[in-house]
C-alpha cells in the first residue's frame, strides 16, 4: 500500500494539499473566517431570562443526584452518574409505539457531525452543535418553543484542522444552575442557565500542540470533568476536575508519566489485584516517548458515589506505528477509577497492552449491580473497541468477564482469565493480524474490528428489569499499514494508512451490513439478541421502563426495538444520518423522545468533510460510500411524541 502523509486537514481524517487557506479548506466565507478567528469566549447577547430550571440549583450531588432520578428531565449527558442511559417513563409502550410522529423540529444552523444529546432541566431544552459550538436554550412550555437564550462562542478556525474526527461535540452538562461547554479549542466556560451569560471560563489545552475538545464535561458533586483529544498529534492524555463554583483547577490525572503526575499510588493503587509499582507510567516506555504517548480521554465517565469513584477510558498510544513504541504502553487503553475528590487512582486495567489497531479504550463504563456466580456485584460494563465486552467489579477492578460482542472479532482469540497465567488479563494476540509482528511497511489484512472498533463512543444503555445491555455496534474490519513517522509539534503523528469494509467480506458469508444492534448478557457474556443494520448503528441507545429501546443510524432512522425480543417497532426517516443519542423527557404530563440528525463523525466524515478516497477518514471513507445515496447533511432535532 502507498504510504501517504496524513495530514492535520479536515480533523486528520483527510489526505490534503498543503497551503490552502483556512477558508478555503473550510468554504468559509471571509466574513465567516473573521467571525470565528478570535480565540476569545465574549459574554452572551441579552436574552429573556429563561424559566427557573428547577426548584432549586443543583448545587450539591445530593441534589444533583435527586434530578437525575426524576425521569422527567435528563440533567446529565449519559442520564445518570451510573451512565446506564435509562429513562423510568412508560407512556410509550410496545402496543403504542407505532404511532410515534413528530410533534416539532429545529434547525441547529449548523452542518457537520451532530453527536451527543439535548439536556432538559425543568421545562427548559439545552441545545448544542458541533462546531463553533453553538448552545440554545428553548422553552419547553411554550408551544412555539422560543429560544430563551443563545451562545455562540468565536473560536480560531485553525482548531478545526486538528480535530478528530469531524468537527464534533458530544454535549453539555449541567449542575449549580449553569450549562457546562467544553469548546473545540479546550476553554470549558460555565453559562448562567437562566440567561445565557458567560459566568468563568478556563483553558483546558492549546490547540496548536493539537489537544482538542470534543467529549461532553460531566458534573459530579461539586467538580465539573473534563478531558482531552489529539491522539493522533502526540497529545499526552489527562482529565481535569475543577470547581463547579468558580472554575478553579482541582486536581489534573495524567494517563501516563510519574507517578506524581498520574496520582497513582505504587503501593496501594491496582492492576488486576496485584500493586502497579513506582511510576509504572514510565516503566513500560522507551525513553521519554511517554511524553508524547496519547491516551487521550475524550469518552464518556461514570461516578458511583458510595465508592466516591469517578471511571472513564483512556485512548491508543502515539503513534499508531506500534514498532516505534515498543513496550505495554502504560497507562494508555486503560479503564480509570479515580477518587473524585483527590484523583487519586484506586486501581486500573489495561485492556489493549501495547495496542496494534489504533482500539482506543474511550467507550463509556456503564455502573450496574448484577449477580454474577451466585453472588451480587458492584460492576462495570464496558465495551471497548477492541470488540470484547469486560465486566469489572467495579469496587476493586477484579475482572470477572470478558467476551467477543461481535462474531467477526479475530485479532485476538480470547482475554486469558487464568489467573495463575503468566498473560493473566491480556488479550491472546493472534500473529497473522499482529501489525507488531508483521512489521513495517507491511499491510497486515483481514484485521476485525476495524480501528473504529466494535463500538465506537457510541452510548450503550441498560435496561434493569431484562439486565440486558442494548449496544449499537460496527460490524467493519480492515487493512492495516504502518510507517515510520516522527514527533512534531501540533503536526500528525499517526504513521499508518487504512481500508477498512464489510465484515462480511473477511467471515466469506455473503453478508454487506457493517452494523448490529444487539442486546448483551454482561453476566454471562453472551449475545442475546441481534438485528442486522445496513450501516453501523452510530446513535446511542437510550432504554425505558416500559420495555421499549430507542436508537439512531446512520442513514436517519430514528428506530423503537422491544428490548426483550429486539422485535422492531416503530422507524422514522429524520432530515439527517443520526450519530447523536436519544433523550427522553416528559413536558406537561406528555412523554417527549428526542434526537440530533446531522451526518458526520468518524463513520461520516466522507459526506461531512467532501472526501471520496477510499483510504481517506483513516479509512472509513470507502467503507461507507454508498451512504450518500441515502442522506446529506444537516443539523436537525427531532422531537417524536403520540398524538393527542
């Protein structure tokens, strides 16, 4: 395979030219480029004062907590701290789910990749875009339902070259009545929720080392978190909590370096039970390539707060060239449990030592209590890129399961869960898919899953009356090229070329789909149930008490499955391909179900930045080619409701 430079253009996702201008790399035009050159947040336009947002500010967890059991509103990006993206309502059934039809739309203004979902806190809708990062607030009394307020933050347009992948935001979060915004260029400015005014702000990066920001913050207690992006530019990885009052730096997690900037304790702090050892973030790297070594954290997190532990996911090592980086890489491919309120690490695993694939560990870590071999546990579900599914106790990081969640999964045979073994935790890495061990400048083929993963950020949601995990999942491998490249500064520094197709075309079965929606048995790690999707299901999954699952794809649909049988009942063409998630909200005694249409994203980024190579989007254009014949761009929620 020719080798190409990736260049930093259209989120690193684009093979470019060199030298165009910003605006024309961007169709901007020059009073667009003016209008987003200045790196500063300015306050808010006067806007009517928007209806309180609840009875009282969410300003403690206590009370924060209490919201988000009121299945009313959705006050946080995944729900609930326990990130289980499950709504109590029960107006909509499986008997009425046929008669869903829109009750009203609106236009974000916006194209590109519409990831993440609306909040609704009271009677008030919170709205954001991708890129400039748009937020609305929308009366959701008002039948016209008025914007109350909007902030449109300027940002310096060259942040946009270093984003991956797409121009995305994955969402707001709320908490001591403001609205949370983690800007494209790093700032997380805090909003006042009734007015729209810039309260603080703070810088959480520097684009042009490019970090990025593209996941949504998350309020726990009294700290807003967030995290960093630029994996694919040497970006060393942390997450950051600072003060929900005032915007004050709390306390900063690195992902990998010595021990003080990590906060891992060698003595007490655990990997699979047994104590990790003086900065063993260093100790499994060569010199000081730790420095620049990725594992960025741009997922989703959870907080249980008995244990008082935040969890979250950290991405691929830099760079993507694994014979350059030799070593387990530590601690990037990792699930985190951190104490919120000194960051301190209580203990971790590394899913992906030494990580081939580019299989980042960013997917979100569901909280659920199941009893597993007779016994209730704490646990953790999470299901990585890497197309196993772990279960955790979540209390102590014993891992308890771990199973393939799609069939087509080869790269490894299995997780050895021996734990007298040797290779006790670690994947079984199978030599013919082994970009490691085929080397440089070899195009190791046939690789499953794609380096988009079985699931990428994609939300899973978890039903607790079946105990079943509903998962949107690709079903995409890949071929694999690494190069040699080196480090610089706010330049690419990935050092692979991709392809990626159908499953089907590596399983010999005929088949052309490139997603499943299924629903997981965590205790016993097994597939349940299966429907087949055209494209990969890229819209996250929100669950209901009355036993219906709500869902996007790629093509538009918004889709409701019985999530016992998987049974589909009801689908919907919306004006755009659907990467946000469903948000299910009551207003006025009526139940409300919501979703962001805008194609784009990783899987989207061929109609989303105008690519038509098929090795460009880190070869994801090629894969999804055809879905131009089935949508375009847009930037639209939806809002579906019974009628009267």
């Amino acid at each position: 395979m020719r080798k190409l430079l990736l260049s930093a253009s259209v989120g690193i996702l684009a093979l470019t030219t060199s030298g165009a201008s910003l605006a024309q790399k961007w169709q901007l035009s020059p009073e667009e480029a003016q209008k987003y050159g200045s790196g500063a947040a300015p306050a808010a336009p006067a806007a009517p004062a928007a209806p309180a947002a609840s009875s009282a500010a969410a300003s403690s967890s206590d009370e924060l907590l209490t919201l988000s059991k009121d299945p009313k509103q959705w006050v946080m990006p995944t729900g609930d701290y326990y990130n289980q993206r499950h709504s109590g309502l029960k107006q909509i059934t499986p008997e009425n789910v046929g008669k869903l039809q829109p009750a009203w739309q609106f236009s974000t203004g916006v194209l590109r990749g519409h990831e993440g979902a609306p909040l609704v806190v009271g009677d008030v809708m919170y709205l954001h875009t991708p890129f400039p990062n748009i937020v609305y607030a929308l009366d959701l009394k008002d039948p016209s339902h008025q914007i109350l307020w909007k902030y449109e933050p300027k940002q310096d347009p060259s942040v946009v070259p270093v984003m991956c992948c797409d121009t995305v935001n994955r969402g707001l979060a709320y908490g001591d009545g403001k609205i949370f915004l983690a800007q494209a260029d790093t700032t997380l400015i805090a909003l006042d929720a009734k007015t729209g005014k810039l309260v603080w702000s703070v810088k959480n990066g520097d684009p042009s080392k490019g970090q990025t920001s593209t996941a949504a913050p998350h309020v726990f207690k009294d700290k807003v978190f967030v995290g960093i992006a630029g994996g694919e530019f040497g970006v060393r990885g942390h997450i950051t909590a600072y003060s929900v009052k005032d915007g004050k730096q709390v306390w900063r997690g690195y992902s990998m370096g010595p021990d003080a900037d990590t906060l891992i304790d060698p003595d007490k702090t655990t990997h699979l039970g047994t104590v990790v050892g003086k900065d063993s973030g260093i100790s499994t790297w060569q010199g000081d390539q730790w420095q620049t070594g990725g594992g960025t954290t741009w997922g989703w997190y959870s907080y249980d707060p008995e244990l008082n532990l935040v969890y979250y996911g950290s991405g691929n090592p830099s760079t993507w060239n694994p014979v350059q980086r030799p070593g387990d890489n530590r601690w990037s491919m990792t699930i985190w449990a951190r104490d919120l309120d000194t960051g301190k690490v209580k203990w971790l695993y590394q899913m992906t030592p030494h990580d081939e694939w580019d299989y980042d560990g960013i997917n979100e870590m569901i909280l659920a209590d199941q009893d597993i071999g007779g016994a209730k546990r704490k646990t953790l579900v999470h299901f990585d890129r890497n197309g196993f599914a772990y279960t955790l106790d979540r209390t102590n990081g014993e891992l308890l399961v771990a199973e393939k969640y799609d069939p087509a999964v080869n790269w490894a045979t299995k997780v050895d869960m021996d734990k007298s073994s040797k290779t006790y935790g670690r994947p079984q890495v199978v030599d013919k898919f082994s970009t490691q061990h085929n080397g440089e400048d070899t195009n190791t083929q046939g690789v499953c899953p794609a380096a988009l993963g079985s699931k990428d950020e994609q939300p899973a949601s978890y039903d607790p009356a079946t105990g079943l995990f509903m998962v949107p999942t690709n079903h995409v491998c890949m071929d694999y090229e690494p190069f040699r490249v080196s480090y610089t500064a706010g330049q690419p520094y990935v050092g692979a070329t991709l392809e990626m197709y159908p499953a089907g075309k590596v399983l010999g079965d005929g088949t052309n789909n490139t997603g499943n929606f299924i629903a997981w048995d965590a205790k016993a790690g097994k597939i349940v149930w299966s429907n087949k999707e055209q494209f990969s299901a890229w819209g996250g999954a929100t669950s209901t008490d009355s036993g219906v699952t709500f869902y996007g794809t790629l093509e538009g649909y918004l889709k409701a499955v019985d999530t016992k049988t998987g049974k589909e009942l009801y689908k919907y063409k919306t004006p755009s391909g659907i990467i946000g998630n469903v948000t299910v909200y009551e207003s006025g005694g009526k139940e409300y179900v919501a979703v962001l249409s805008g194609v784009g994203g990783w899987a989207g980024i061929g109609l989303a930045a105008g690519l038509s190579k098929s090795n460009e989007g880190l070869g994801a254009v090629g894969n999804y080619a055809s879905l131009a014949n089935y949508t375009a761009l847009g930037g639209v929620l939806t809002v579906f409701a019974l009628p009267n």
